[in-house]
C-alpha cells in the first residue's frame, strides 16, 4: 500500500530515520489517506524521544513534554512528534496518570481507541496495521482496539468518539464495542463540558447524525438535559440542513430539552446557543399563517435561516407548507421590507414632520413598518410621509 505523504511530513520522518530512529505518520491522517480524505493535519509517532527530536530540528515547541508530544514547526505548520508510549492508570476517566516511553511501535498503536485510528506509515516501510484497521476501514466498522470495555474505562470520552466517527464516515460500531460504549456511557458526565460539547456537535455535523441516537436512548447524556429522543424514524434527522445551531435545536427539541440548559451544562459558545434558540423557538411555534406574520418572525429568525427551518418543520413535523415555502422564497426576491432599516423614511424624516424624538418617533416608525409589511409597495418616502400626515391631521382634529 502505498500512500502519498506531503514533503514537508516526508522530510520530517527523513531526518529522523536517518539519525537512526523510526518515525511514522500515525492515526487519523493514515485513516483519512487511506479514505482518499485530505487529513486537516499530520501527527508523526516515533522512537526518539522528545529531548532527541529537538535537537534534531531547529525549530520546536515543547507542546506537551509529559506525554512526550513535541511540535517540529514547518512553513507548512507545526507537526506534532510524540515518542512511542504506553500508559499508565487512569485516573480521571480522560488521561492516564502517566506515560512510560516505548520502545516499540506496535506497543504505541496498542494504547489508541479504535483500529481505523491505529495505522502508522513511513515510505521506507509502508503500512503497519496490526490490528485491522484497514479491513475494518474497508467495511465501514468502527472497533475498539483490544478490549472494548477497558478502552472505554480508560477514556469515557472515547464513547462520544466511537457514535462521532459513525456519524462523520457513515460507518457502523461494531457489536462489542457499541454494547461496552453503552455500557460506559455514564462516566461522560465525568468528562469535561467543552469536551462533551465539541464531540457532540462534531456527530451532529456529520453525514449520518442518527447514529448518535443509541447513545441518547441509553441516557448517558441525560447529565446534560439530553433524554431519550421521541423520534420514530432517526434516519430523518439525517436529512436536516447541515448547520449545527439547526441540528442542535432540532435534537433538543426531540429530547424535550430547552436549547439554553443544555448549552449551558455543556459550555457551548453564546453564538451557537442564541442561534439553537431561535430555531427551537420557531420549530415549538405553530407555522405563520400569513405573509405579513412570516416577516413579522424574522425578527425572530432572519429569513436566510427560514429555508432550513421549513425543512426541518417538514422532516421533525411531517409538516408540508408549500404556499409558506414559496412565500418566503418571493419575499426574499422582492426583497421586501421586514425591519425598520428597510424603511424608505428614518426618523428624521418624522421630526422634520414635527414629531418628538423618542417614544414618539419610534411608534410611528413601529406603525410605518406594520403597513408596509401589509402593503410592501407603500414603501416609498413620498407614501410614508403622507400616511404619517394624515395620522397628525387625524390626531389634531381629534
């Protein structure tokens, strides 16, 4: 098998063979080489240890010297080296409490959660799978390396990654792997919520996302406000618009959950959350049964995020609204009013007409956009103007 390594990685591995140590592109780039996949980056493992591989490069940063991770800095970037290891207890559910050098390579692949993540390859010696990865890779299984059960004891983090894997490759968890990682599920609550929030979102994000919905029915993200989904048919939520802050509302909303509580327990970002809500909202709301009330939620929900959630309506509530769909799609081409700044007339315009700044100036604006949401044509300075005169007129000779 021969794969083909960028010069930047292939110089990397150069230099450490020929200062007598092994040195081999391992892990997820391997993996996604293999798929045909460009890898986001290169993780080299080697025999040399960390002192070793920094005297060897001029430019290094001791990135993580306790699990024998240096960065070797490239024009291309920084590729992580970390010297073959094996690891002690864990102690908190995430990392082991130590790390002891190897001197082997295989005794490194060893130690990783599942064999399409446990391939190493170097030119000079070509593909080292010594526990199936590339069959299993072939048969679009994911499987815990060794046993499952103690894979999952170790790190209860890896039981996100096996249902985040099966979302993002389409591939299937194998029958004692999945059965561990249910089993070990609770110990997620252990783990911290930044990391729980970037698994979950990166299984949301993916092409099969209903593969995550075992681990839900199994409670082990009820921690989080996540419960069983009510969901009959998951392969629907795979058909979601792929943008996170939808999927999550959409999941939250088959959950029975509320988007701000679960972002909080999970520490999402501010950004993400309000998005989440908003759609939560509108899913929860019965759809807008006019023109005018359509716009009147976009205020709500901006009308670029309407398509998605008229899908998503249509999927989660087997809910049809071609006359609704259509709607939205000629307000946009029109490019019809639905907030103030789109008005024809400012405030400006009103006090030059006489009236007060403030409360007053803003319930004539409230009013102007109200008609002009009715009557999209009216938005003209000139017909603005006179709507507002002629509610003076009317007021003073009331």
């Amino acid at each position: 098998m021969i794969i083909s390594l960028p010069p930047h990685v292939c110089a990397c591995i150069e230099t450490l063979e020929q200062a007598g140590y092994e040195a081999w592109a391992v892990g997820g780039c391997v993996r996604d080489l293999l798929r045909g996949v460009n890898p986001h980056d290169y993780d080299l493992t080697t025999s040399a240890l960390p002192a070793d591989t920094m005297r060897l490069f001029p430019h290094v940063v001791p990135t993580g010297l306790t699990y024998g991770t240096v960065s070797v800095i490239t024009p291309q970037g920084p590729l992580e080296v970390t010297t073959f290891r094996t690891e002690t207890a864990y102690l908190d559910f995430r990392r082991p409490s130590g790390v002891i050098f190897a001197s082997r390579l295989r005794d490194d692949l060893s130690r990783r959660d599942f064999t399409v993540n446990a391939m190493a390859y170097t030119p000079a010696k070509g593909l080292c799978d010594s526990f199936g990865g590339e069959a299993d890779l072939k048969a679009r299984v994911i499987r815990a390396v060794g046993e499952p059960a103690l894979r999952f004891q170790e790190d209860a983090l890896r039981v996100l990654r096996a249902f985040r894997f099966a979302s993002q490759l389409d591939f299937v968890i194998e029958e004692d792997t999945i059965t561990a990682a249910l089993s070990w599920g609770k110990n997620l609550s252990k783990i911290s919520a930044e990391r729980v929030a970037a698994e979950l979102v990166k299984a949301l994000m993916g092409n099969r996302p209903s593969r995550l919905f075992p681990l839900l029915k199994s409670g082990a993200l009820a921690f989080c406000g996540l419960m069983p989904p009510n969901i009959t048919s998951s392969e629907t939520f795979d058909r979601l618009p792929l943008v996170d802050s939808l999927r999550l509302a959409s999941l939250c909303f088959l959950c029975s959950a509320q988007v701000r509580p679960v972002c909080a327990a999970l520490k999402m970002s501010n950004a993400l959350q309000k998005a989440a809500a908003a759609y939560q909202r509108q899913l929860a709301e019965p759809a807008p049964r006019t023109r005018s009330e359509l716009k009147q939620r976009f205020s709500e929900l901006p009308p670029e995020c309407w398509g998605g959630l008229l899908q998503a309506r249509a999927l989660l509530l087997g809910e049809e609204n071609k006359m609704l769909r259509e709607q939205w799609k000629d307000i946009l081409a029109k490019r019809e009013p639905w907030r103030l700044s789109q008005l024809a007339v400012n405030g400006n315009d009103l006090r030059a007409l006489g009236i007060l700044p403030g409360r007053e100036t803003g319930n004539a604006l409230q009013m102007l956009l109200q008609a002009v949401m009715e009557h999209p044509e009216w938005n003209t300075k000139e017909k603005l103007l006179e709507i507002v005169s002629k509610r003076m007129d009317h007021q003073a000779g009331g």
